[in-house]
C-alpha cells in the first residue's frame, strides 16, 4: 500500500486533467458535499493486486472506473508483449451482469486491439469458468474476467488469466503488477485501436457448445440420471451469468422437471431481490426455497453472479429445506466421484484431489480411505489450479474445492465452476436415489462413516482507510499474541503462512491455531474485500458446541 498524499491535490489534478466532463463534475461533487469520500476515492491508488483489480465503482484513483481499467489493461498489455512471442498473440475477454461491466469489457478488449493483440470478447455475459475455458480453447496466451464475483452491488472487479485458463500465481503476478504501477496517467493508455491495432472477434454460441460437451463428458452415472430424470430442481442465477448455461447443463443431462425464479432470472447488477448476490448468505436462497416448497422440490442450487460459486439447499428427514455449507457440498461431491471413480475402475496412484488450507478436513479423510493423493494449498482457486499446471503429464486431478462454496471437477477449466457443480450434485442426487437416499441422508451416512465434522465462518466488516488499519492491527497482535487454548484445549501448534520456508507454500498473511484436540480456527484478511475471516473447525461428537464457544473467544 502506497504511503500517504494529498487526496485533494490527486483529485484537483483529475479537475485539470485530460478527463471527462462527467468525471470532472462528480469529483466536484465529491470535494463539495462529501470530504469522507473524496478521501477515500483518492488516498490511493486502487491496488491491482496478484488476481487484478476488485473496489467500488466511481470516480478517483481507488475507485473502477474507466480510468482504472484502462491503465491496468494497458500494464498488462505491456507485459504480454515483451513475454509472449508471435505475430498472432492472442487473449480473451468475458464480463458478468454487474453496472459498467459490459462498459469495462469493451474498453479492456480496445485497449488490447489498440496494442496490437487478437481480442476474442464474448458476445455478451458468460460465466467465469467459461472464460478460463475459453483461454485454452482459443490457444490464448492470457485473458481477463470483468467481475467482482459475490460482492455488494458498488463493487466490480477484472481478474487476469494466464494461458493455462488459471488466475496468474507468481511469479507472473509480480511481474505484471509492476508493469500496471508503470502505468502512472492515463495518457499512457492507448484507449483508441487506431492502424496497427489487433481485430477484435467476437464469440458466442460455438463456445458455449464446446464448453457444455466437454463438461458433460466428465459426468459419471447415466442410468442413474435416466431412472430419476423427473428429480425435481429449483434452480436461481442470483441475477448473473449461470441463467443460460446451468439450464442447459441440465437439460442436456436429461433433467426435465427445471424450476426457475423469474425475478432471478433478469439479469440486473443492481440484485434487486437479494441483500447480497452471494450463495453463502441464506437469505440469497430465500427466494429459491419457497419455490421448492411451493413446488415440492427435491433440492435447490444457486449460483452466483459470475457462476463460479455454487449454493445448495436439501431437504432433511422431516422434509424441511436445509442449507449445506461449502465444506458439506466439497466433501459430499468428492465421496460421490471417488466411489464411482472406484467402481469404474479409474482410480490409480496418480489421481489426486486439493483442497485448501481452510477447508474441511473431511475431504482429506475421504480421500486417504480411497488410496488418493491430497494436495493441500493457500486459500484462492489458482492454488489449486497452479498444481493441475504443475502434475500435466504426471497426473490427473480428479476434483478439488474451497469452503468458500467452490468447486471443479476434471481439467477444462481451472477455475471453480459452478456449472460443473450443479451438473454433479444434480447428478449425485441421483446415485444417492439409487440407494434409497436423500442428499441430506447421503451426508449423514458419510458424517457416521467419517466422524462428525463441523465449520464456520465470521468475517468482521472493517470499511475505508480505518478498517484497512485495523485489520492490520489485529493480525499483528495474533501474532505477537496467539491464543493459549481454544475453547479449553491447549494450542500445540501455530502456523504463519507469512513465513513460507516453514510451511512450504507461498508466503500469505494467514494464521492457523491447531489444539490438542484437533480443533482448528484460521484467521485471514480477505483479499477482495474490506474484512477479516475466522475459520473454525472442530471435529467430533461435541463439534457444534465448541465451534460456538471458539467463535465467543474470537469475535469480541
């Protein structure tokens, strides 16, 4: 983070600068009726971080807005011509329903072309994983993902891929973060594609086609699908990208009984239905349970706005719709894929399955009793997609998952994919059918094979300059200060993930508590918003219990 300057003096150089009369008139506005936020829109610049940019939409230098975008396209541009070689180099730009993400796409897929680059730009929204499919699909040597994902409606986002169709890791990530700091004004953007300039193609239907074969090929249990193609599913897009390609996922599966939720279905960055567009909130699939319950629905899936992240909810023994967290979901999908991996006789020494390093430990004892290799990696989807780069030729990941609700199974794409994971868990209803069970059955049956295990996550909202210092603040004191016990059991280990030649994995401000009964809790700003995570984990019968007491000890 930069050090402090003269918010005022920044915005008084964009009131007389090279910038529109639009923006002019809303800084004004800013320096008139509002200090608090003219701070806040110009105290910094908006930090393009190791995944790209995420903040609120609107004018300053902290701010998305077409200004912001424009200089980190141009940066990363700079970077994919000095390293990537050809006459034809190539990258791919999709965006999600958000305000100005269409606006944002359109400039980033000018600024490349005005840098001489071969812009495939979809034809309009598409889910996330779709772009990572994209990339490899079009032999891309990058690509950007115009998105905040599930963030408040005042946020968008741009998330950089890499030609493998992951979100770049290091060392790529430093190096093209320095290139977009070089970029100091706007007028070092090449905004116009003038002569030169690379041809913007634009995809659509072809893609979206070859994407839902190659998804679907990875689906295990055909005859299970046939016997029960009347399961009935209430399905929501949250307002966002999944509204076209999660039904047609279904459909092609031979599902005929799709509910929608209309209002849901119009795509609308404002989420007028919802509080927050994001499937971890129960109250996002509110709308989606009363229509199960109306229509007598088996099970609900939501995804969120860019259709990576993926909500489920089941109906328990007396018939009542309950919510399965990301760990339930990630751990009930690996059981149902090892078990027919194994029948079908696929699995051998070199599958393997990831998880992260805050999420459940169920997988990895699911995995272990199937004989497979477990990789356990930092928190964020191109950690488990930089092994998948890593084991090509060696390996062959089966599926991986983060508690924060997201999925992959198979190698197409290398990010979450919430349309492979409603695919699978529509699936898997099917296979737990075939066994007399419910979803919600077929986790209890696991839980009583495996031991109980229970998680859960706080997060403390700390907005603006202050919020940034005081999440700073509590991390430094975890670690000049860690807990002697959680929730009465002595702490015997601590791990700062900031200190890499301990942990083997690449250095992140996250602190894990481990006690002696095998209880855990994690502690780790987000990277993406203004908020501090608490992962608790506890394991065994009195699981519940002491994740409440662990939360009272944290949470003050």
């Amino acid at each position: 983070m930069e050090t402090t300057r003269d918010f005022r003096q920044v915005a008084q150089s964009w009131l007389d600068g090279n910038y529109d009369e639009q923006t002019k008139s809303e800084v004004k506005a800013l320096m008139e009726n509002d200090p608090a936020g003219l701070e806040d829109a110009f105290y910094r610049n908006l930090e393009f971080g190791t995944g790209g940019l995420r903040g609120v939409m609107g004018v300053g230098t902290n701010r998305m807005n077409k200004y912001t975008v424009g200089m980190a396209t141009q940066g990363l541009a700079n970077y994919i011509r000095k390293h990537c070689t050809g006459d034809d180099i190539k990258v791919c730009v999709s965006y999600d329903c958000r305000n100005h993400s269409k606006e944002f796409a359109k400039i980033t897929a000018d600024v490349f072309s005005a840098n001489g680059l071969h812009v495939y730009l979809f034809e309009s929204l598409r889910p996330t994983p779709e772009l990572s499919y994209s990339i490899r699909k079009k032999g891309a040597q990058s690509g950007v993902m115009v998105t905040a994902s599930h963030n408040p409606k005042e946020y968008n986002g741009y998330k950089v891929y890499w030609s493998d169709g992951a979100q770049i890791t290091s060392p790529v990530d430093k190096d093209i973060v320095a290139e977009v700091n070089a970029i100091s004004d706007p007028s070092m953007v090449k905004f116009v594609p003038g002569e030169g300039a690379g041809r913007i193609e634009i995809m659509g239907e072809e893609v979206d086609n070859s994407y839902l074969d190659d998804i679907l090929s990875l689906m295990l249990s055909p005859e299970a699908r046939e016997k029960h193609k009347d399961l009935k599913i209430v399905y929501t897009p949250l307002h966002g990208t999944g509204v076209r390609l999660v039904p047609m996922a279904l459909k092609r599966l031979g599902f005929e009984n799709v509910i929608h939720v209309p209002e849901q279905d119009v795509n609308d960055g404002d989420f007028p239905t919802v509080m927050s567009p994001n499937p971890e909130e129960p109250s996002a699939l509110k709308m989606a349970v009363e229509a199960a319950d109306r229509e007598h629905a088996d099970i609900v899936l939501a995804t969120d706005p860019d259709a990576d992240r993926m909500g489920i909810a089941v109906r328990d023994n007396d018939g009542k719709m309950v919510l399965f967290n990301g760990n339930q979901t990630g751990s009930m999908l690996t059981y149902y894929i090892l078990n027919r991996w194994k029948e079908l006789g696929k699995l051998d020494s070199t599958k393997y399955v990831v998880k992260t390093i805050v999420t459940s430990e169920l997988i990895r004892a699911i995995a272990e009793k199937f004989g497979v290799k477990v990789y356990n990696v930092l928190t964020g989807f191109k950690y488990i997609a930089e092994i998948v780069k890593q084991n090509e030729g060696k390996g062959e990941f089966i599926c991986g998952g983060e508690e924060s609700y997201g999925f992959n199974v198979g190698e197409y794409v290398r990010d979450k994919d919430a349309v492979i994971a409603c695919s699978m868990v529509a699936e898997c209803a099917c296979w737990a059918a075939e066994q007399g069970l419910t979803l919600y059955q077929l986790m209890q049956k696991i839980y009583k094979e495996f031991g109980y295990y229970r998680e859960s996550l706080t997060s403390l909202v700390r907005k603006g300059k202050a919020g940034v210092e005081e999440i700073a603040a509590i991390m430094t004191d975890m670690r000049n200060n860690p807990p002697k016990d959680l929730a009465g059991s002595p702490v015997v280990k601590v791990v700062d993930y900031n200190k890499p030649e301990e942990t083997g994995l690449p250095k992140s401000n996250v602190l894990q508590f481990f006690s002696e009964e095998g209880d855990v809790v994690s502690v780790r700003p987000s990277g993406t918003e203004p908020k501090i995570k608490f992962y608790f984990g506890a394991k065994g019968d009195s699981a519940d219990a002491k994740i409440e007491r662990l939360r009272g000890q944290f949470i003050k």
